[in-house]
C-alpha cells in the first residue's frame, strides 16, 4: 500500500481514516483554530460526510463541521 501525500480533506474517501500532514496556512487564527479542535501532525482524522461545502470529520472520537476552507488547509496522507 501506498500512501498519498499532500492531499487535502476535500479529496478523501467517506469513513476513509487518514492521517494529518500538516496545517498549510498563513492565516495564524485559522491554525489556531484548528490546533483546538486536535487538528496537528500526526492525528488521525475520519471524513464522515460531506455536504456541500462543509465536511464532517471525526478528530479524537469527537465530531466537527468544517466549511471547504478549513479543509483545504488540512494536508494529509492516507493509505490506498
């Protein structure tokens, strides 16, 4: 199996678990924001449903809505 790298949220599977990269972004509360959430290198990271431009994902047995924004700049990789 090979992993992908340098995909974003937006280009994951549903129910695929994968694993965050790293947070590409220059905007210092957006990574702020998204270090809260848990959302740092190395967490793993479940796409649960995507409706429109928000994603639901699954962080440390918890449930967030992030809007396609926030998702782009959640770098991942992910086993196929």
């Amino acid at each position: 199996m090979k992993p992908i790298k340098h995909s974003d949220v937006t280009l994951v599977k549903l129910k695929t678990q994968c694993t965050i990269e790293s947070i590409e972004t220059s905007d210092v509360d957006l990574k702020q924001f998204l270090f809260t959430l848990g959302c740092y290198p190395k967490q793993r990271l479940t796409v649960l449903s995507h409706l429109g431009d928000n994603y639901i994902i699954e962080l440390h047995g918890a449930r967030y809505s992030i809007d396609k924004a926030l998702a782009l700049c959640i770098k991942i990789s992910s086993i196929i």
